[in-house]
C-alpha cells in the first residue's frame, strides 16, 4: 500500500513539474509575440514644396475680334453679293450692292426743289436793297435754300450707302446676304474675323478659373491640325456663366493656320503655382470624417492627424493642417490604429 501511495505521489509531483514548464514556456512565447507585434514604420516630416498644376478643358474656336457687316437701308433689296465665306477682304472692300433706283429717283426730285430754291434766294437778294422785300423773307429764303441742300447732300449719302464696303480687313466667316433679298438694319450681312485673328476660347470650371493668369502657357489640341498649338492666356473673363458654371478663358495663337471658326478646340492651361508644406501621397487616408495622416507622436504612439489636400503631382500631395515638425507615417496600412505603440525609421 506505502508503495502504492509512492508511486502516486512521484506520479502527481511530475504532473506538476511538467505543468510549470509549459506554463513557463507558454508565459515566454507569448511575451516574444507581443514584442514581434510592435510594428515599424517610416516616417517623415513635411517640407515646403511648389507644385504647377494642369487642367485640361475644352471649347470653340472664335475670332479674337469679330466685325458685324450691317445694311445702313432699310428695306432695300440686294442685287449683287461679291463676298464669300472665307474670302479675305480689305477695310473699303465691297461686299454687297443694294438695289438704288428709288433712290436716284429722290435724289432727281431734291435737286430740282433745290434748283428752285436756289434761284428763289437769288432773286430775293437780288432785290434786297431796293428795300421791296422784307429781312424775314430773306431769312426764310436762305433757311429753305440751306434746308434743300442738305436733303441733297442726305440723298447723295444714302446711295453711296447702297454699296456695302468691308468696315474693316478680315476674313469672312459667315454670309447672310442673298441676292434678292431684303436688307434691313437690324440683321447682319457679313461677319469678319478681323485681321483673321483666331482664338480658343476655353470653359474653365469656376474652381480653377481664379487659378489661371493671364500670359499663362496653353497647349491646344485642334481635331485636323497636327501636333499641339502653344498659346497664352490673353485673358480671364470675371464672370461665372450660370449655365455651365464655368468662365470663359481667350486663348490667342500665334499662327491661326488652317483654323476655323467655331472648330472644337481641346486646351490644357497651366495653373497659378501653388505652394505649401508636402507630404507623401501614400500617407493620407480617408474615412467619414475627411482626409489625414497618422501622425507618431513624442512617445510613439499613433495619433490621427486632420488635414485638407490642396493639390498631387509626382507623388508629393499639398496640404494644409501640418506643421514642419510633425512626424508623419509615410506609408500608412491597414494595421495602423490609432493609440498603437510603434517604432519609426526615419525616411531616407
């Protein structure tokens, strides 16, 4: 019975110390994971940096200065058109002849009255000092003598106007004049780009239309034309169109080759450089409450670092919301938790 309760004992005692060693081992494996789950991460600090933007837009060809041929008749009908879309015309050129015969006819009539008139002053002052007429009917004579001349003059005038000349040199692109139509003053005949000037005129979103400068460098893209055109922002309308909430930026090109009016026109403006501190692209993150970077605080922890992206290019994201000190993860993953203890490796 003694050796029974021997055996027992010696049984249970190793039990035991069989136990203790693998708790030991256990408590030790555990503390070696917990050192392996410290994570390290690279970090760095954020550095003032310029960066110059692109957008690309679209839009239309135009004239850089548009000149409107209009009838100085009214209700006159065209009997000959000399101009056609894309002719060249000089400033006298003419373009169009209205039909006069009306007016010649008026004209005949006003120099006979003023013929008449003429003769009626003659014989009046012809008389003037015999004292038989009276200053009031000499006044009046004169009066209807200046008053028929002008008409004269007024008739003469409006045929010369039945001719229409180019107001100024250009290239015709549009023609509304018909032979055998009626001419008016309120619809235009011609339109002439002047001095056949042509420009892009791009839809530049509201967003970035306070970004872009005059004399700023545009490259075009013109469906037809090969290669890009270089151009340069004349100027920058102020006015934001509520139609497409955009403004209208006047590109000019230097050779307008080949260019037509009202052609589609795709153009990729430079914007305003924007400068401000950088950080690497990888490091920001977004959740539902917006964008920012995990910041390693003094005692190396991760802390979340709110911020407000501004502009990425090449890697490198503008932002606003840090400071020159911070030490930002570059390169956050999905592990990182705010509150979690990690080491840095400062960025090479």
């Amino acid at each position: 019975m003694y050796r029974k309760l021997a055996i027992t004992a010696l049984l249970l005692g190793g039990a035991a110390a069989v136990g203790f060693l693998i708790l030991h081992k256990g408590t030790k494996t555990h503390a070696e994971v917990a050192k392996k789950e410290i994570l390290s991460v690279t970090v760095t600090s954020p550095h003032t940096q310029t960066i110059i933007d692109h957008t690309g837009v679209a839009g239309t060809l135009v004239p850089r200065e548009e000149t409107t041929v209009m009838a100085e008749l009214t209700n006159v009908r065209i009997l000959d058109v000399s101009a056609e879309v894309g002719d060249h015309v000089k400033k006298g050129d003419p373009l169009a002849v209205l039909d006069s015969e009306g007016l010649r006819l008026q004209l005949a009539q006003m120099e006979a009255d003023y013929a008449k008139a003429r003769d009626e002053a003659t014989r009046t002052l012809s008389i003037k000092d015999t004292g038989a007429v009276s200053e009031s009917l000499i006044m009046e004579k004169r009066s209807a003598l200046a008053t028929m001349k002008a008409k004269v003059e007024e008739a003469k005038l409006a045929i010369r106007r039945a001719t229409v000349h180019a107001p100024t040199g250009g290239v015709v692109f549009e023609r509304r004049a018909l032979v055998g139509g009626i001419a008016n003053a309120t619809d235009p005949l011609f339109r002439i780009a002047r001095d056949g000037e042509i420009e892009g005129e791009l839809r530049v979103p509201e967003g970035q239309a306070n970004r872009v400068k005059p004399a700023s460098n545009v490259h075009l893209t013109v469906p037809g034309v090969q290669g890009s055109l270089l151009g340069s922002v004349r100027l920058v309308s102020p006015r934001i169109d509520a139609s497409d909430r955009a403004a209208a930026v006047r590109v000019t090109i230097p050779s307008a080759q080949g260019l037509m009016v009202g052609g589609f026109v795709h153009g990729d403006i430079e914007l305003n450089p924007v400068t401000a501190l950088a950080v690497p692209a990888t490091a920001i993150q977004r959740d539902g409450e917006g964008a920012f970077v995990w910041e390693v605080d003094a005692s190396n922890h991760v802390v979340r670092h709110a911020v407000t992206p501004l502009l990425q290019r090449d890697g490198m994201a503008l932002v606003e919301g840090v400071a020159p000190d911070l030490r930002v993860v570059q390169r956050a993953g999905t592990l990182i938790r705010a509150g979690d203890f990690v080491k840095t490796v400062e960025a090479r």
